[in-house]
C-alpha cells in the first residue's frame, strides 16, 4: 500500500526542523514505515539554494524559483516517489508551500508560485502541517541560538513570510502552536500523524 506524503511547514524559528527529527525518531523506534527527507536538498541543487541563503552568492528572483522548482523535482523523483512507492510514509521538512511563502513578491504573488508548482505536477500532501509562531517570537528564537543570522531572518522578513503563508496554506491544514512545550508539540504531531496512516502503533 502507498505511504502517506506529510509535510511540515513553518517559518525560520518556528521549531520546524527540531520538531520533525523528534517525531521521527520516534516512529522509527516504534517500527513504523517511515522516511525523512527535507528541502532544499542534498544534491547539487540543493546545495546551490543553501549557499544562497547564506549569503554566499546572489541569485536573481527567476533564479531562486529555477532552482527551488529542479531541485524539487529531483527530490521528489529520487526521494519521496521511491519511498511513497515502497509503502514507506514520508516525513518532508519544507515543500512548496514555503518557496510560495520566501520568494513571493511584489512580482511573483504566493499564488502565482502555487500554481507554478501545481502546474509542474507536485502532488499535494495529504497532510500538512503548519507550526504558527508570530514573527517577533521566532525573531528571538533565532537571536538566541544564532551568531549569524541567514538572509531572511529578520523581522520585517519574517512578518512577510508569516502573512505569505496564510494566503495559500490550505484551510485542512493541521495547525499547531509552536510555542507549546516541546515534548508536548511532538505528542501531538505524532498523534495527528498516527491518525492519518494505516497502521497505529501505541
């Protein structure tokens, strides 16, 4: 039987990427058939977009949505579709949800990058789901365990962002405080994940 595709979004702060390896490690312990991937990626695309958001090179706005688009088609084709295939569910760490949210612009709106994705084929996941945190909150989040910030961390940025990903989360989206207490934001999301698949594990 086909996994489930499960995609965790957020904004810079909002605990996203601790919150995924948590539940996942969890599953894994429980047996259950699941797979972690993230975006962007591990292959030169991927790479290409992290040297970006460090500041490392300067990338046009076309460019930004060439490379996010290839390089979320190569992990799609080599990650995700492999192990949805395989009866493995998938755990993704950012989709397109957030090039919608990040790239948009007075030129590019979320909606218009939405479509572009929908257009190329991306499938949409049969959950996703939204840590909300309010800007200042993930702001100071960010100060505390960074020295260097990345290129859009900062307030005015990180309000855009917040507001950019209201226009095209859909209304299904399973949303969660991200200010809760960690352990109990991973009981949660383990819950809601568990709800959704085949198999339950206790």
């Amino acid at each position: 039987m086909k996994g489930k595709f499960i995609v965790v979004e957020g904004i810079d702060g909002s605990g996203k990427t601790t919150l995924v390896n948590s539940v996942y490690q969890k599953l894994i312990k429980a047996n259950f058939p699941i797979a972690k991937f993230s975006e962007p990626t591990d292959f030169p695309t991927g790479f290409l977009i992290r040297k970006f958001l460090r500041n490392e090179i300067a990338l046009s706005k076309d460019k930004q949505l060439e490379a996010f688009l290839e390089d979320r088609s190569i992990s799609l084709q080599n990650n995700v579709y492999p192990s949805l295939n395989s009866g493995k569910h998938v755990l993704l760490d950012r989709y397109f949800y957030s090039t919608c949210a990040y790239q948009s612009d007075n030129k590019y709106s979320p909606s218009f990058i939405l479509n572009l994705n929908l257009e190329k084929g991306f499938p949409l996941p049969d959950l996703v789901i939204y840590l909300d945190i309010s800007p200042q909150a993930a702001l100071d989040r960010i100060n505390k365990r960074k020295e260097t910030k990345e290129r859009f961390e900062s307030l005015d940025f990180l309000t855009k962002v917040h507001e950019a990903y209201n226009q095209v989360l859909e209304p299904d989206t399973f949303r969660v405080d991200a200010g809760m207490d960690a352990t109990e934001l991973s009981a949660v999301v383990e819950k809601k994940i568990l709800s959704i698949t085949v198999q339950t594990y206790l």
